[in-house]
C-alpha cells in the first residue's frame, strides 16, 4: 500500500468522522432536545425506556451520547438507576440505524433509475449544495441545522467512498489477506473491534469503517461477526471515562452499560458458536457488504437486549456489587457537567435550578413581610437559611452558564441562559433584602415598637403593592411571560410614589412630634428595602422583554418607555396608582 493510498484513507477518514460528528450535531439541534428532554419523564417502566432510549439514539446517532446524557441524569438524581437500565439497552439498539444508512454506500444493482437514485454518489452533491444555501443564507436555527444535517451527510458518504477506494486495492495484497485471516478467531475479533472503538469513541464509527473494508471483498462473516461484537463493547469506554468522579449511581449506570455488552457478547458467542460446532454454518465463509454488517450490527443488539431485558433487576444488583455502597457522597449535584455536551439539556437543568431558585428567592421574601406582623424564630431561621442556598444557587448556575455559553447553542437556549444570567443576581439580591426585613422584623419585636396607625396603613399598602410586583417577576421569568413582565415597571414606579408620600408623610410626623428619631430610622429602612426589591423585580421584568427583542439594554428600554406615550404602560400605571392609593391619614 503506496504512501497516496495511505493519505487517501487517513483524508477519507477524517471527513468520515467529521461528517458524522456534523450530522449528528445538526440532528440534535434539529430536535430541539424535545427527545432528550422525555428521558426524564417517559422512564417509568424498563420497555418503555428501552423504546425512548432507541428512539433518542436514533435521532442524535450516538449511543455514547445517550448512555453520558444518563449518567448525568442519575448522577444528577433526576433518574434512578433502575430507569436507566432499560434507556442504555435501547441506545445499542438505536444506534444501529447509522450502519443502515451507510450501508447505502455499498447499493450495487442495475442502471435503473431507482437503483441510480439511492446510491449516495447520486445524492450526496446534492445534499451538500441545498445544505450549504442553508447554512448561508437562512437566519432560522432550525434550517441552519437542518443544512448542517445535509451537509454533514454529504462529507459522511464522501469519506466513506475516498476509505472504500482507498483500501480496494488492497484485496490483492497477501499481507492484508494474513491479517484478517487471524480476525477469524472469535477472541482476535472481538478484542480488535472492542480496541478500536474505544480509540475512536464511536461504535458508529468504527462499523462505518468496517463496512468501508467490506468493500474489498476480502471480509466475510467469520470475520465480521466477532470484530461487531467487540464494537459494542468498545463503546462503553465513553461511558465509563464520563462516570469519573460522579457519584456511586453514575457509575453503576456506566458499569451497566459494560456489563450488557459484554454478558451479551458472550452468550450470543455461546450460542453462535455452540450452534455452529453442531450445525457448520456454511454462510460463515460468506463475503459480506455493508447491508450485511448492518444486518449483523442490528441483530447482535436485538438479540443481546431480547436475552438480558428480562434481567435488568440482575444487572442493577451486579453494578451494585460491583460500586458498593460505602458513605453516601455528600450532596446531589445541581448541575452535571456532562450535561454541557449537550446543551438543549444542560441548559434545561439550569432553567429548572433557576426556577427554582426565583420561587425560593420570592418565597423568603414572603417570609420575611409575615414577621413584620407576626414574629416566629423558626421562620427567621429559614429565611436564613434560604438565603445561604439562594447565594449557593446563584454561584452554581452562574458558573455554569458560562461553561454553557462557550458551547454551540440554538437562538431559543441561547436567549434563555443570556435571560438567566441577566436575572438570577436580581433574585440574589432580593432575598438579601428580605434578611434586611427580617432583620428590621427583629429589631422591632426586641425593642416591642409600635408604628402609629398612619404609619402602618401606609405601609400595608406598600407591602400590598410589594407582593403583587414580586408575583408578576418571578412568574414573567418562569414562564418568559413578556405581556405579564410589562406590567411590572408601571407598578415599579407607583412603588416609588409610594415610598415618595410616604417619607413626606414620616418626616411631617417628626416635625410635630408624632414619631420618635429610632422610629423614623426602622421606619425608613423598612419602606427602602421594599422599594429596592421592586427595583429588582424591574430589572427581571425588562431582562425578560429585552431577551426576547434580541438585546438587553435596560436604561434604554426605560428610556423610551418614560418619553413615549404607550398607552398601555399609562392604563397600567393609572390602574396600580389607583388600586394602591395611601389611605388619607397615610398621606
């Protein structure tokens, strides 16, 4: 084999692998994460798993990716590992479907027009220029990635032709012949195919390649049975490199993953080979295409899951005994960084842990306002302790957001974690200012201090006002409510009047001698807090109406806001001045 040749195959190759990794990112994109996004939900029985865990991995075209997707679900502690069991099971089977379709390298037959049609050379150009206008000229994500698809394909095939051309001329080499010979022993076989896997990470991949070499004429069944099998247990090595440092779970996810593949090879090598020493398959000497190899892929996977489904509580045990169970790690990760290989996920994980921050963050804020009528220790401490976790969140999801935003992410998640990142320090702060409250609530039931009744009307009202604007932003940033998030400036600025009339009105009582100096001061911190928290809940609102008019800038969104005579910001602003007017011994 000349030096050419050996550039030829190592250029085919490259673009094979590359056009495989473009094509499966652009079918990931494509799907949004919806799919991956279900193996929460939909994993409640092993078949039901086992159907989504094939679906999914026929979609992104990596049964690594679903199985490192899984580890971090369980590791997370999102999925038990029971559930995960029947997942892993149909990622072998779902990743199938990519030898299927470059098994449509190797179509021979006739020159009839069907025939011409589905050989990869008639569309493959094609593919690549529609994919390629796609990804020029189209502004929409989903034909972006739909060109990406195209596009990828199109290098996938070109390579799998330049790797088949290249190793042709190798059937009439001896040496060649010598080698795959030794391939014949079942044990050479399955180590070659389980070595070579693990190197390129891909079971996908390395089945592409031997449908590549099938082509020469020089591979029969003998020899492709056992290298297909050795393939499915190389695959395991991404898995078992994602559990590393994970919790013990994770790892028995990974551990699952390995021992389903191998339990599976050698009973089917039992059974094979067993049968074959009574029966003396004939077809073994056989020359295989890639439709075979594909045909050998998608049976050893059938087979390997229709023997050990039934015993997927026998594999739970056995990765058990395998990590057993010592101390616990100390806590469940918030966010896994497996998942930011796969960003439709990761940044769904960091919506729902900032969700569930925003709901703490306004739940203390709650607490805090009820002690100022009714004091209760235990309240104080859990706000307390709310807003050591809420600091804890805010430093997790910040921190992982920017990992997330270095990775390729669609306009929708892209806009969603620019939309996090913009508000998750509002609703830091707000919970700061509910321990201010808290705080105020203490001092005023240590020294046992009574607001006048003016003082306190005034301030029911504020408080009233308060709650209304804390609802609005939290619910405008869960659900990414633009209509709901305009409502909230307007009632911003009647808390500003509020807090306005009533400093004018806490000053006029000190001028007449009405409220004491140490009144007037809790008094004043009181309504500050309040009226810093509804500058916060502004900041979220216009985070969540600049994200979603592609930008963020808030001084000039509140700019034309002020000068411009929208008249639903008016109606508004006229509604919430009128439903939360000073009571007039307030004023």
């Amino acid at each position: 084999m000349d030096i050419f040749a050996v550039l030829s195959l190592l250029c085919g190759l490259a673009l094979f692998l590359y056009g495989m990794n473009t094509m499966g990112d652009g079918l990931e994109k494509f799907s949004g994460g919806k799919l991956e996004k279900t193996l929460e939900k939909m994993t409640n029985s092993t078949l039901k798993g086992f159907l989504l865990g094939a679906a999914v991995t026929a979609v992104i075209q990596s049964s690594s990716a679903t199985t490192v997707m899984v580890v971090g679900f369980v590791n997370s502690g999102i999925m038990k590992l029971r559930q995960a069991i029947g997942i892993i099971m149909g990622a072998n089977v779902g990743t199938t479907i990519t030898s299927w379709i470059l098994s449509l390298s190797g179509i021979e037959g006739d020159d009839s027009l069907i025939m011409q049609l589905l050989k990869p050379s008639s569309f493959s150009a094609i593919f690549a220029f529609i994919g390629i206008i796609l990804l020029m000229f189209c502004k929409k994500d989903s034909k972006k990635n739909l060109g990406s698809i195209f596009v990828g394909f199109a290098v996938l095939m070109v390579g799998m032709n330049m790797m088949s051309s290249a190793v042709e001329p190798l059937a009439d080499e001896p040496a060649f012949t010598s080698i795959l010979t030794a391939f014949q022993n079942p044990f050479l076989g399955i180590l070659t195919g389980a070595l070579l896997t693990a190197v390129i990470q891909s079971s996908s991949a390395s089945v592409g390649i031997l449908q590549a070499l099938s082509k020469t004429g020089a591979i029969n069944y003998s020899m492709a049975i056992p290298i297909v099998m050795g393939q499915n247990i190389g695959t395991c090595v991404t898995a078992l490199i994602s559990c590393v440092g994970a919790k013990k779970n994770a790892k028995r996810a990974a551990f699952v993953h390995l021992y389903f593949n191998i339990i599976g090879t050698i009973l089917i090598c039992i059974l094979f080979y067993g049968a074959n020493a009574f029966l003396n398959f004939g077809f073994l000497d056989d020359i295989v295409n890639p439709a075979n190899i594909a045909v050998i892929h998608t049976i050893f996977n059938l087979l390997a899951t229709g023997l050990l489904l039934p015993f997927s509580k026998q594999l739970e045990k056995l990765a058990c005994f395998t990590i057993r169970d010592s101390e616990d790690d100390i806590q469940t990760p918030f966010l896994d960084e497996r998942f930011l290989n796969t960003p439709s996920i990761a940044t769904e994980r960091a919506l729902s842990l900032s969700t569930k921050m925003a709901r703490l963050s306004e739940g203390t804020l709650l607490g805090s306002l009820e002690l100022l009528s009714e004091y209760n220790d235990k309240v104080a401490e859990t706000i307390q302790d709310n807003e050591d976790m809420i600091d804890t969140y805010e430093d997790a999801i910040s921190t992982y957001l920017v990992k997330l935003s270095q990775k390729p992410l669609s306009e929708k998640d892209s806009k969603m974690v620019q939309l996090v990142l913009h508000t998750i320090g509002d609703f830091e702060r707000i919970s700061d200012h509910a321990v201010n409250i808290l705080q105020v609530a203490q001092e005023i039931e240590q020294k046992k201090v009574k607001f006048s009744d003016e003082a306190r009307a005034g301030l029911e009202v504020m408080v009233a006002a308060l709650i209304e604007i804390i609802n609005n932003a939290t619910l405008a940033f869960i659900h990414n409510d633009v209509k709901l998030a305009a409502k909230v400036e307007p009632l911003e600025q009647v808390i500003d009047r509020l807090r306005d009339k009533l400093k004018e009105a806490h000053v006029r009582r000190l001028t007449n001698g009405e409220c004491t100096i140490e009144l007037g001061f809790i008094f004043s911190d009181l309504i500050t807090n309040i009226e810093r928290v509804s500058d916060h809940c502004s900041n979220i609102a216009i985070g969540v109406i600049e994200i979603n008019r592609n930008g963020y800038e808030a001084h000039e969104y509140l700019h034309e806001l002020k000068n411009s005579d929208d008249i639903q910001y008016n109606a508004d602003y006229k509604a919430y001045k009128q439903k939360y007017t000073l009571p007039q011994n307030a004023k």
